[in-house]
C-alpha cells in the first residue's frame, strides 16, 4: 500500500460518501460517515521462539445521524457502494424523527488527505528484513551480561486508513503507527526480575532505533532490581520521571475529564471548572496533532480535526475534553477527542497524547534541590477513581536521593497514591526536558485506543508505600 495516497481499492466506498451523507439528510437533521480500515504485522523474539504474523484485517463503515432526540448509529463490514447505500436507506428509514430546534454543527467547510511522514517506510521492507532487525537486536541484548536469563523482543506495525464526510467536510488519513519493545529478564540464581524499554509513535522505522547505551542502560537497571528493597511507607519528596509524569497526568486529569463522565455524573472533577486545583506551575495538555505521538491522528472519528486542548492551564481546571454527543449535551465546546476502538463499538471521549507542559527548572537542579526523597522512574500501571478523585500509580522501581543525589540504593515496586488536587497542588518545580511514552488505553475493560502520555520531570510529594 501506498501510504501517503487513499487507497484505491476504499476510493470508490470514498468518493460515494458526500452524496450518501446528502441523502440521509433528506430524512434526518444531520449525518456522517466514517470508513475505516486497519491492517499491520506483529513480531516476536524470544530466546525459544520467533513468529511473524499479520493482524487480521477490519475494514467497515459507519453511519451516524442526529434524529431530532439522540445520536443513532449503524455499521457494516461490506463497503460495496450498492450495499452502503441500501444501508444508509434502510438505517433513515427505521428512524423516529423529532422535529427540534437542536442543531448539530458540522464544522467549518474542509476537505483534506493527510498521511503520516516517515523517513524509513515499513512497507519498503519485508517482513524477513523485519524479523532480521528484531533478531539482531536480541542478539546484541542477550549477549550484554550472564545474569540475563531471557530477552524479548517485539515489534508492532499498524496501518490505519479513514475516510470521512458529513455534509462540510471531506478528510481522509492513513496514520502509520510503530512501536519496538525489549523485555529483559535476569536471575541470581534465587530470584528473576526485569525491566523493559519501549519505542514508539506514529512515523517510520526511524522511530525505533536503539543504542547500544539504551540496551546497556536496561542491563544495567536490570541486573540492580535483584538487589532492590521496599521503600520505606510515608509521604516523602519525589522526583518523577516523564513516563511518571505521563502516568499521573493521564490518570489524574485525564479520564476523569472525559465529558462523557460528567454525563454519568462520575467525575468530581465537573464541580471544579474554572477552579485553582493545581500548583500554578501545572499545565495539562491533550493534542492528537502533537508530532509523531503514539496517540497522534489528523482528525478523530467524528471529524473534528485535531488540535491542543488545554485541560489544566497554570493550575487552573479549563475544561475536559469531548466527544460529538458528550459536548452537545453539555452545550460544552468540543475537542477533537471522539474516538472508537473499531466499528463495531460506539465512539466515546477518549485521550489520544496527554502530558505535563514542560517548565523551566534543569532536572539535575531538582535532584540537587531534595535532601532526603526518591526518584521514581518508570510505572507498570496507574488507576483512577474520577468520582472520590482518588490516584494509585504504581513505579516500576526508584532510586534513594540523599542530600542531592542519587545514591544508587534501589527500591522496587514503588506505590504512589493520594487525592488528586493535593498531588498536584504539591507539585513546586517543573523540568525543562520532555518526553511522551506510547500505549494503549482502554475505557473500563475495553474499548482500547492508541495513547500517549509524558511531559518532563516533576518535583513534589506524595505518598508511598
């Protein structure tokens, strides 16, 4: 497939949308279209194993329209043109319209194709050339200590392909997105632990590169975690990583200001608009046209196209962010975050790249600030509960400070909970570096997109355990 041209066997599907959407709305206020289709190749490694494999191809369409009372939607895996438009026909006809003086905005007028820029197109190799890198790869890796007992190495390839219109707008995307892991396990001979690396983001190959001091850096994080202690419980000063950050921002201000929370009556976070809830330091972000993101799109599933939205601006909570339904029926503005897992699930307000803004303080004058605390660098998971404001993130592991530095001592797991404004409002210095860290998400247990998170270094205090 090309990827920066629309595919020529969805072109036909593409050019009858304009004049489906113009149909429907012979019967209904207001209706869209969505065409989508993913495809892409995983990869894996291991010390027994190696397997190349394709992902099984979804491609479909989805109609949606505003009847006058609710959003009602229909979708179908067969893109024939005769058959969308016998779809579509059928979809209006079943409908109980209502006459109303709600009117869903389309949009300013725009038309566009956009593409993902890579400087090493996947497509330009094959999947032996692929498999060749990962085992190289490995190779290197396993080769670095004898403690190291088995490493993984996996590769992720994804291909996604939209095409939308409603009765303003004309866009279609083909978003390439990447993403490299190596897992290393090591043993004394009593215990295993391990650590990881990850590459990611929407770009080429170029994206997934690693050093020989990335790979020595992860022998070297690996082999200390056999020696690792618990942590001492108690609220202490905490210097966090940008993938800690990343994980606080995405679970502290992030899901719990999905607008279709407030709908539910599930976020506390509804009472607090326009409120101080942070230090004045603190800046969140979301932005799905962030450069090379994991979670970077030309425009979500319903059109809108992507842009920054400032969730949290110097401590202040401005707004959440929406999808299409969620922001009409707050009468909220909208943000270019509706997104759906495929098209057989419903779209929903959704994260795409959220992070800290960086600030101005170097990251070794924050470590040099701290007499006694701890650097927390990377987490294994995070949770929220958007209604008590509640925060659980797990660190991976951390490493004593004392007396402005890092004394090399390692503890392992680490947990970091609290109440989500006194986390934040703790916050005193924010770092002048930055970084994002890919993902996926998921909404309860499922509904799983593409995500990023990050932002730069954070000093503050927190609870451990």
């Amino acid at each position: 497939m090309d990827r920066t041209h629309f595919p020529a066997e969805l072109a036909d599907i593409q050019a009858t949308l304009p004049d489906l959407v113009a149909e429907m709305e012979t019967r209904v206020p207001y209706a869209a279209a969505l065409v989508s289709r993913n495809a892409g190749q995983r990869i894996r490694v291991t010390d027994r194993e190696q397997d190349v494999s394709e992902m099984e191809p979804r491609q479909g369409i989805v109609l949606t329209v505003w009847t006058g009372a609710a959003f009602e939607e229909a979708a179908n895996s067969d893109l024939q043109p005769e058959r969308t438009k016998r779809l579509a026909r059928e979809f209006v006809r079943s409908l109980q319209v209502v006459p109303s003086a709600e009117v869903i905005d389309p949009g300013e007028p725009a038309r566009g194709h956009y593409a993902t820029s890579c400087e090493i197109d996947p497509n330009d190799m094959t999947p032996k050339q692929k498999l060749d890198r990962c085992r190289e790869l490995h190779a290197k890796a396993r080769g670095l200590d004898p403690r190291i007992v088995n490493v993984q190495v996996s590769y992720q390839e994804l291909h996604e392909v939209k095409a939308f219109a409603n009765r303003a707008r004309q866009l279609s995307q083909i978003i390439t997105r990447l993403r490299m892991m190596v897992v290393m396990a090591v043993s004394d001979g009593t215990q295993i632990r391990y650590d990881w690396l990850g590459k990611e983001g929407t770009g080429g190959l170029e994206l997934l590169e690693v050093t020989e001091s990335e790979l020595e850096s992860l022998c070297h994080s690996s082999v200390a975690l056999l020696t690792a202690e618990k942590v001492l419980p108690g609220m202490c000063d905490v210097i966090g990583s940008p993938d800690v950050s990343g994980v606080i921002a995405h679970e502290a201000f992030g899901h719990g200001v999905e607008l279709d929370m407030f709908l539910k009556h599930r976020a506390r976070s509804r009472q607090y608009l326009g409120q101080q809830i942070a230090s004045p330091l603190v800046s969140i972000l979301d932005d799905p046209s962030y450069g090379g993101g994991h979670g970077s799109y030309f425009f979500d599933d319903e059109g809108e196209l992507a842009r920054p939205t400032y969730i949290i601006r110097d401590g202040v909570f401005e707004r959440g962010i929406s999808d299409l339904g969620s922001a009409h029926s707050l009468r909220m503005p909208r943000s270019a975050n509706g997104r759906r897992e495929s098209i057989e699930r419903k779209v929903y307000a959704r994260m795409s790249n959220t992070f800290f803004a960086p600030g101005t303080t170097p990251v070794e004058a924050m470590i040099e600030s701290v007499d006694q605390g701890v650097y927390l660098n990377k987490t294994s998971s995070g949770m929220e509960d958007p209604k008590g404001w509640g925060m659980q993130v797990t660190s991976h592991y951390g490493e004593e400070i004392r007396h402005g530095k890092r004394t090399g001592r390692i503890f392992a797991p680490i947990g970091i909970t609290g109440y989500v404004p006194d986390i934040l409002k703790s916050i005193v210095a924010v770092g002048d570096d930055f970084q994002l860290s890919g993902g996926t998400c998921g909404k309860g247990h499922k509904e799983w997109v593409p995500v990023s998170s990050g932002g730069p270094h954070l000093k503050l205090r927190a609870r451990l355990g």
